[in-house]
C-alpha cells in the first residue's frame, strides 16, 4: 500500500481530487441541490476507489498508468454518487 502511495505522487493526487470535484459538480447540477455533498462525496470517492483496488491486489492499476487511475477514479465517483442520490431521493 505504501508503495502505491509512493508510486501515485501528488500530481495524480491533484488530479484525482479533480475528477472527483468535476463528478461532484455534474451530479449536484443534475440533480439541481445540495451541491456540497456532491462534491464531496464526489471527491472522497474518487480518493478512495484506486487506493481501496490497490489493498484488494489489484495490481492492474499501477500497470495502466495514470489514464487508467483516472479513469476508475471516475467511475468510483460516479457509482458513489448514484448510491447519495438514492439516499437523498429516498430521504426527501
């Protein structure tokens, strides 16, 4: 885990941050309110899903490179924020 800590560096990290913040804000003006919560959960999911696939060993992710980081970064956003939109919906 370490290791892909090392491996990712800050510049993937800003730009994971930046996919996520870019989830967030579509799926807040899709569903037209509470963007804060969209955008961080945007943000936290797109943190969390390459480091959540590395503890599970899927090595893959270091092989791709940085376009494939991103790109399961936003598709780890993107399953998040469905599931807080379904949570919303059903609470309002």
């Amino acid at each position: 885990m370490e290791g892909f800590v090392e491996a990712v560096g800050i510049v993937a990290l800003v730009l994971l941050i930046a996919v996520g913040l870019a989830s967030g804000y579509i799926a807040g003006r899709v569903a037209g309110r509470n963007m804060p919560l969209y955008l961080v959960a945007g943000v936290l999911a797109a943190l969390v899903t390459p480091f959540l696939l590395a503890a599970l060993g899927l090595s893959v992710l270091a092989a791709g490179g940085l376009l494939l980081l991103l790109a399961v970064a936003a598709v780890g956003a993107l399953i998040v924020l469905v599931a807080v939109r379904a949570v919303v919906d059903r609470r309002g």
